[in-house]
C-alpha cells in the first residue's frame, strides 16, 4: 500500500516539470502528506491540467464521500474490475506528484518508516487515478487514488506493495493519453529498483501524526 507521501516542491518546479499552468491551485509543500489531505494533481485531456484533489476517490455514484476514507488505493491487479475503479481507470487518469513516500517495517515490536526517493531526490508521478462526486446541493469533490503494485526486490523486506513510479515522461504521457488498455496495463509494474536511491534508513524518530487524515490514518 501507500499510506503517506511527499511533495516539498513549490509551483514553480511543478509548473517546469509538467508544463503545465499551476496559478489555479493553492498548495503547501508537504513532506508528511496522508489520505484525506488535498493534493496537486495532473490530469491530461487536450492540455495537461492542475488540480487539487482529494487523496481517497469517492466513486461518483456513492450516495456519501465517506466511502472515499477506505479508497487512496488501487491495486494494480485488479483496477480494471473493481466498480469503484473501473471507468475511472479506462477514463480518468491522472499524475500525483511526489519526491518520495513511505512504507513501515516492523522492527523490535515498533513500526518504523523508510523514506524512498529517486536518486538525486527527483520529482516524479505516481500513477492516479480520478473522479467527481455531486451532492445533491451542487457540491462538487475532486478526488484520487494510487494505484499500488508488488514491490520491488529491494524493497519486499520493507513491504510487500509500493506505488506505481511513473518517472519518464513518454511514461506520464502514455498514463494520461493512451486508450489502448493493454498498452496502459504495461505501465503497471514495480518501478526498478536498482535505479532508486540506496541504501535507504528509517526517519529518525516518530512521523508526526497528519493533519486532515482520515480516520485511522494518524
């Protein structure tokens, strides 16, 4: 799974890495980001555009958005069959940008998390996916979820699921654009892990508990 994860970037190197226009969303670099907070995210279309969403996807046929507490992510294996998450997956998807995450590896009884981030601590995507949910007043939630595969090798000791990596462009712009399923579906594999930086080390001391996280989050 991937329950946290990190953007300490500001708009501007947003705004360079995927040419795209980011004036209409209001964000704070966050290096402790949970499910339930509000995130940066692209979506694709004739232009590539930023919104802010919801981290949990409220499918848009759910009477109420606290379905949307147990949805932050998809697996890969079977996002094409879950109603939640089917048309999402053939219609809606989208990039979450990151500069790291974090899984928990029980050590001595206590639980503690590894920051893991690309060589140089780049930015890249995670592999999303979107929808919209209307209250009956009008009210409109953008919301997301990652989609999560196997881990790789180096990373099956901490846990045995991570989130889809999407560090090349053409990669980006074939999640976005591409309607062929099957070519899509070869995106969704573990990211390699000889190419992340390693050797990784816990953070040192306790992840502050998440402002804005869903129940159970913190």
């Amino acid at each position: 799974m991937c329950g946290r994860f990190s953007l300490t970037v500001d708009g501007e190197a947003l705004c360079r890495y995927y040419r795209v226009d980011v004036g209409n969303i209001i964000f704070e670099p966050n290096s402790n980001i949970a499910p339930g907070q509000y995130i940066p995210v692209i979506t694709g279309g004739p232009r590539r555009e930023a919104f802010m969403m919801r981290w949990g996807l409220i499918p848009r046929w759910s009477r109420e958005p606290a379905k949307g507490y147990r949805m932050f992510n998809a697996r890969a294996e079977t996002v094409d069959r879950k109603p939640a998450f089917r048309e999402p997956f053939l219609k809606r998807r989208c990039l979450i940008p990151a500069d790291a995450f974090y899984e928990w590896k029980k050590v001595a009884g206590r639980k503690i998390p590894f920051r893991i981030y690309l060589p140089g601590k780049r930015l890249f995507s995670l592999a999303g996916i979107w929808d919209c949910w209307v209250a009956e007043d009008g009210r409109r939630i953008l919301s997301c979820s990652i989609l999560t595969t196997d881990s790789n090798d180096y990373l099956k000791d901490i846990h045995d699921r991570m989130p889809v990596i999407l560090a090349d462009d053409d990669y980006q712009q074939t999640w976005l654009e591409e309607r062929r399923i099957t070519e899509v579906k070869k995106l969704l594999h573990p990211y390699p892990g000889e190419m992340m930086a390693v050797p990784y080390s816990p953070e040192s001391g306790i992840m502050n508990p998440a402002r804005g996280a869903f129940p159970g989050q913190e």
